[in-house]
C-alpha cells in the first residue's frame, strides 16, 4: 500500500479543512451527548463540534475520491463522518443518537491515536485490508453503541 503513503497528506489536508469548517460552524454538544461523549471516551467533549449537512463534502481529488470509494466510506451510504473533533450529520439523521455516539467514538480514537493523520493511516488500511464493516476501529465503534444506546 504504498499509494497509501502518497496520499495519505492530500487526505489529510481535505480532512484538516472539513475539521475547521466543522469546528466555525458546527454546534457544540448538547449535555446528553456530553454524556454520551465521555461513554464513548472522548477527553475532550467540549470541544467537539457537530455539522447538519445535506451531502457530505466528499474530496475533489479524484485519486483521494476513488480510495474513499474502494475502501468504502465515500459512499451514499454514509450518514456521519468524524474528522478530529468536528463531526459532519446528514440532515435526515441529525437527531439520531446512535449515529452520533458511533461518531463520537472516532473522536475519541482520533484523540487516542494522535490525530487525523494518525487515524486515517489506520482507519483506511482497516478499510482497505479488513474491508470497512469488518474493520478494528469500525467494529469498536458498533460495540460502544450497543454498550451505550443498548442493542
């Protein structure tokens, strides 16, 4: 996977950005999602931030695009996406705590890890290998919903 390590700073920059539009016009948590936050073992909760979007901003760049695509969280699909402490919603899901507490835990691995660039190495080679509903990150994050929200 040495792609990996050619993009790996492309994906970073367009992820760094998404982060500060996130965290200037995102809102801050509510008290049950700080709550939820610590569950999820985030050590910062108050700096986390969440955005309601219509469309997730997937990249422009094809090549980071087309990586996103095969490793398969560039998707339709995808309802949220955490991106260091700035969380993106969709619109349709904006309330939906599962889905929030899912995002919550990548914020806690994005501060366990070291940050962005740390968590994306990982997080796209679990993808990439594992595949992405198979992979550690992803499979830590359905744990601690169910844990938090129940089954």
């Amino acid at each position: 996977m040495d792609f990996l390590d050619e993009l790996l700073p492309l994906a970073c920059e367009w992820a760094e950005q998404r982060e500060e539009d996130i965290l200037r016009n995102g809102v801050g948590l509510t008290e049950s999602q700080l709550e939820d936050a610590g569950l999820a073992g985030v050590s910062r909760p108050e700096k986390v931030r969440l955005l309601e979007v219509d469309r997730m901003p997937w990249p422009e760049d094809p090549m980071l695009l087309s990586i996103g695509e095969q490793a398969g969280f560039f998707t339709d699909g995808v309802e949220g996406l955490a991106i260091g402490y700035g969380i993106l919603i969709k619109s349709n899901r904006w309330q939906d705590r599962r889905l929030i507490v899912h995002e919550l835990v990548h914020v806690s691995q994005h501060e366990r890890l070291g940050g962005i660039s740390e968590f994306l190495q990982q997080y796209v080679t679990e993808c990439l290998t594992d595949g992405y509903e198979d992979g550690p990150l992803e499979s830590e994050a359905r744990e601690a919903v169910a844990r938090i929200c129940g089954r």
